[in-house]
C-alpha cells in the first residue's frame, strides 16, 4: 500500500491541478444534474432534479484490505466531457429501438477515476482504477445515497431470503436490514426512484443497508476470505445506476440499465428468438409425478418419451415454440444436492429416449428447452458443458434451463459473490459458442447483461409461481404481481412461469394459486421476459377460450407503455407486438377488486377490434377463479375502457386494427 501511496502522489504532482471543466454534467434536456466535489480531501457526489437537490453530497470511493481507502486524501485533477445522441436495435425485447441519449464526463483523481452518464430519466457512474494501482483487494464500497428527504419509503427484499425468493416490504430506510437491488423508493417528494446497478462483470454484487432515516449505503457480497473483490485484470467497476421519474411506469420504461451495457458481442443472433413453452414441471410440483425414475415405481417418472410427445403435439398445434422438460437426466436419484456429481447432462433415464425425443421434436418445429440443474455445482457442470452443449446443438436445440439450487456456489461462495458472479457467466459465454440460449435460475440478479450477451433470455431472481404449488403459507400472495415489476422487473426479464388454469392440488391443498386465470392472463403482458412459460398441463387448456390469448400474444415488443399503477395495488401495461400493429393490455390488482378507467390513446388511428378477456362478475381468486368473460369491441384511441378487476383478478385485451 506503500508503493501504491507513492505512486498516486507523483502521479498528482505530474498532473496540472487547474482544471478546464468544472466535475457537473446535465442530462439532455437540462432536468437532471450530477456534481461531483472534493472537498476536504473526499469524494462527493450530489444530484439535483429541476434545479431542487434530491441526493446531498454523498460519499464515494473504496476501502482496500489492510485498510487504505481510495477516494479520501486526493482531489479532482481533469476533468473530461462527452455527449452522446444515437440509437440501438434491441435482438429482443420490451422495446426495438432504444435511444442512447445522454451527457457524460470522466473525473480523474490521482488513484481513482469516476465515469458518469446523465441521461433525461436517470444516472449511472463507475469507478475506473487506475493501472498503477496494480492488483487491489476491496474490502468494501464507500458509495452512499444520502437522499434529501428523510421521510421516503422503499420497496425492497431482505437479502436473508436466498435466490432473491422473499417478498417485497415497504418501510421507511431505518427499517431496511440489508437490501438487494434494484430497491425502489416511493418518494415523499411525490418522485419514483431505484437503486440498480448495470454490468456486472468481475465484480461483487452490491446491496443496501441503511445508516440512517434519509440515507442507504453500499453493502459489497464478500468472498470467504472476506475480501469482496480481487481485482487484478478487470479495471471498472459496475454502473451504479439512479433512475428518476415522476410516476411508477417511468421506471419500467427506462432503459438507461440497458445503455450502459456495451453492445452485443453475438455477431450471428439469427439463433436467438422469443417465444413460449410449455413443460413437464407444473405437474412435478404437485407431486403428481417425480423427477427421479425408479425402475420399481416407473409410472411415477414425469418425463417420459411418450408423455413428452404428447406435450410437443400440443405445442405445435397451438403454435407453442418449445417444451421443457424437467427430470429427463440421470442424478435425480438421492439426495441430488449433496450428491450433485451424479448428475450426467448427457444421459437420459431409460423411460425417456433422448435422440427420439429430439428427432419428434425437430419433425415439428418445436425446439426442446433442456434441463440442466447442477445444483451449483459448476465444476461437474463445465466437466461436462462441452460435450453436452454440443450434443444438444447437433439435435438442432438451442435452449437450457439451468439451475443452481444450492446455498453456495462449489460448495465455497454465494451465487452474487464475485466468484459466484464470475462461474455464471462463463456459462453464458459457453453457451453462446454452442449457440445456445440461457434462462437462468438461482442466478445473480440481471443487471442488463442480455444487451451485450442476448443469448441470456431470461431468469428467475424472484418468488415464482412454483411456489403455488407447495408452499406452507398458501402460496403467493395476491399483492406481490403487482409489485415484481417495480423492483425484480427493474432489473431484467422474469421467468416467472404463470399460465395455471387448473387450480386443483390433491397432494398440497394448503397451498394454491391465488390468482383468477384473467390474472394469469394479463400476466404475459405485465411481467417482461422474451421466454414466457404456459406452465399447466396440455389437458387444462383443451377447450377453454381463454387460452386463445396464451396462443396469441407474442413475447416480444415494438415498444411498451405502463398506462397506470400503484405499486403493490395494481398496475396497467400495454405493449405493441414487434414489427406488427397489434397492441395487447394486461391490468392485475392485489386482493381488493378494483373499477379502472383506461384510456387507449397508447392506440394508433382508426378503429380497432378489441378481444376481451375479463374476469367474470361473480368472478374471485378464492371462490370462483376459473370465471372468466369474453367480449368483443370496437374502440379508437379515442375511447376509454371500464374494467372491473375481481379479487386478485386482472384483465387481458387484445387490439386489433379493423384496417388489416
């Protein structure tokens, strides 16, 4: 630490301290502005919105193991500026072409740089260290967020629940304990605002914990050895990302997350395509079925060549891109966790004949979404990826559901450590020779790396609808679709694997879906991902009208618009298919029933046809959740629709221009 000490100080007597720019830039269109200071020797950073000071000088920099701190003890040198005005086209997602619009700047200090961009509906800056710092081992980040009201709520998820499977609270700061991000904060201000970070690459994970009422600081994952980053070839740090809107919906159409990722690095993405799926997985959670085979009790296995078949018929009649299938490979046997070395990702239980399965499946157009769960074993895994990745390319499949059920990563690190971090992205890098796309579950929470690697589709991160299916409190509750978008959603797509309509559950009956299907509906609307799952059995849907809009809505969008919401009581999101003109509305409310006016100004000229399906009046997620009302009518962007939304209940539409 010596040597770096001298370093910085010769390095700070080479360099000019007059400096031709002052440390401030402005976003855009002059609303948003971020400062930068080094008064008494410590780097500060504030932030003002409409000339009104929101974040007050607030601490930046770094503490090293033994000590040192970087960041304290120096001064701005230089200062450097930039702008940029350009566009992007996304491989998928909630928008195709994305704006980059923002002002920039590079402060230079004698042991640490800070980059920042300034865009008109938030912020991101990073560290950058310097070479002459060589190899550093952090301790902790020094990053506050020293907001100026004291009285702001936040919704977040304690950092106790793994996998980043708890519910969300809404407290004030004091009563936050640790906090993954995104956390999103309900200003008393009458502002919406949420802590991310972007491009998490060879980094620690950061989280939140508060020092006091107005004030939330960084908290870095650490490694077993307690450091949380050992920094040697990668010199930035992740994007500290600020967003700031004036209504919830702001923050979901943001895409600064997005633009400070870099671009892709996929040259051919031709592989890479949105769609749906179906599997053999709800049916395993009711315990209807096992993931193991037991050569004694083989009518109990789940994932059978015939079963499996059934399902590709079933997807490549209603136009369902892939099936999943869960519990085809050996290792489930046993206590697979403990014994994860078992699990071969090449070989298939007798029942289920691989090479048939993908020969059935190719004949049909369907592709296979292949089930890897190394339950974080990732050193067995990469033993294997090679030759399973392949195997899976040369069957003309180009989908793998991973899994990572396991505290620690190899037995040693968290999965948001920066080993953890490190192991699951090498993955994804795998993958992408093998032209292989990725839905990730108990991943590190996404942070917009889909920008730069798109074949990374989408992930869980968040309590999902498995836990309808045996959870020992009732399963999820009615209020938490309405906040996953404002805090999980913030962060990337949700594998969240909706689109039950048969609520029977003989084996749990504690535990149910508490939603109506209308819900269920509206869901492929409300919550993003370019995967979507129909998650019941073929036998649900056979019959039933409201599966005319599982079959009909896309998964991926021209653009998007959050027509209105409450965060945690309800929320209202329409989305333009991809290069099409259908619109599609999905509305969900928590447990109360809710009347919502909704006007479709979002809509383009002329009349539309809209497909309603609505709950039913006597609809209710506990006594009646199969209700369910089609309508048929004739709108413009001009009119205003009264929906009735029943308990946990939700509306899902779809527009059609009568000129097609």
């Amino acid at each position: 630490m010596r040597k770096i000490a001298i370093i910085g100080l010769a390095a700070a007597l080479a360099a000019s301290c007059a400096r031709s720019q002052e440390p401030v830039v402005t976003s855009p269109d002059g609303s948003l502005q971020l400062r930068i200071d080094d008064e008494d020797g410590v780097l500060r950073y504030s932030v003002s919105k409409d000339g009104e000071c929101i974040v007050l000088p607030s601490r930046l920099g770094f503490e090293l193991m033994g000590g040192n701190t970087l960041g304290d003890r120096t001064e701005i040198l230089s200062v450097e500026k930039e702008k940029t005005r350009t566009s992007w086209e996304t491989v998928w997602g909630e928008q195709r072409i994305i704006e980059d619009r923002h002002n920039g700047m590079t402060v230079h200090t004698a042991n640490l740089d800070i980059e920042v961009r300034v865009f008109d509906d938030g912020l991101g800056f990073r560290y950058i260290f310097p070479e002459h710092l060589g190899d550093i081992d952090i301790r902790e980040e020094l990053t506050e967020y020293r907001f100026a009201r004291g009285d702001h709520k936040a919704w977040w998820m304690p950092r106790s629940e793994p996998y980043y499977e708890a519910y969300a609270e809404h407290t004030g700061f004091a009563d936050i304990t640790e906090a993954y991000t995104p956390v999103t904060i309900t200003g008393a201000d009458g502002r919406f605002y949420s802590i991310h970070e972007a491009a998490l690459l060879d980094f620690a994970k950061v989280n939140l914990i508060p020092e006091d009422s107005g004030t939330l600081k960084t908290s870095l994952t650490k490694l077993s050895d307690g450091a949380a980053v050992h920094m040697t070839l990668t010199r930035t740090s992740p994007w500290r990302t600020l967003l700031v809107s004036d209504t919830a919906g702001g923050l979901i159409e943001s895409r600064v997350m997005l633009n400070l990722n870099e671009p892709c690095k996929i040259e051919d993405t031709s592989w890479i395509k949105p769609g749906k799926y179906i599997g053999i997985w709800w049916i395993l959670h009711k315990y209807l079925y096992t993931w193991y085979y037991d050569a004694e009790n083989p009518q109990e296995h789940g994932a059978t060549t015939e079963r499996t078949k059934r399902y590709i018929d079933f997807a490549a009649e209603n136009d369902i891109q892939g099936v999943l299938v869960e519990g085809w490979n050996v290792g489930w046997n046993g206590d697979w966790m403990r014994n994860s070395e078992n699990f071969s990702f090449t070989e298939a239980y007798p029942d289920y004949d691989f090479d048939e399965v993908m020969s059935y499946a190719r004949s049909k157009g369907v592709q296979m979404v292949i089930h890897n769960e190394t339950a974080a074993n990732t050193e067995h895994y990469f033993s294997q990826i090679d030759e399973a990745y392949a195997k899976y390319r040369d069957a003309g499949m180009h989908y793998v559901k991973t899994g990572n059920v396991n505290l620690l990563m190899d037995g040693k690190e968290e999965h948001d450590s920066q080993y953890g971090v490190n192991k699951l992205h090498e993955i994804v890098e795998k993958a992408a020779e093998y032209q292989i796309c990725i839905d990730e579950h108990e991943p590190c929470i996404p942070t917009g790396l889909c920008r730069t690697w798109p074949n990374l589709m989408t992930g869980e991160a968040i309590r999902g609808q498995e836990h309808d299916a045996w959870e020992r409190d009732g399963g999820n509750k009615p209020e938490h679709q309405t906040v996953c978008p404002f805090i999980r959603g913030l962060a990337g797509p949700m594998d969240y694997t909706f689109g039950t309509f048969d609520f029977s559950n003989p084996n749990s009956p504690f535990s149910r879906v508490r939603t109506t299907i209308a819900k269920q509906l509206a869901q492929y609307v409300v919550i993003y991902s370019p995967l979507q799952m129909a998650s019941d059995d073929p036998s649900a849907y056979e019959g039933v009208k409201a599966f005319d809009f599982i079959r009909d809505v896309p998964t991926d969008w021209e653009q998007t618009k959050v027509v209105d919401a409450v965060i945690g009581d309800y929320i209202i999101t329409a989305r333009q298919e991809r290069n099409g003109s259908d619109w599609y509305l999905g509305a969900i409310t928590d447990e109360n029933a809710r009347d919502l006016q909704v006007p479709l100004s979002f809509l383009g000229k002329g009349e539309w046809l809209a497909q309603v399906y609505a709950d039913a009046p006597d609809a209710s997620y506990e006594d009646n959740p199969t209700a369910v009302a089609y309508s048929e009518m004739e709108v413009t962007a001009a009119s205003t629709l009264d929906l009735h939304l029943a308990t946990s209940g939700g509306c899902a539409i779809r527009f059609i221009p009568k000129s097609r």
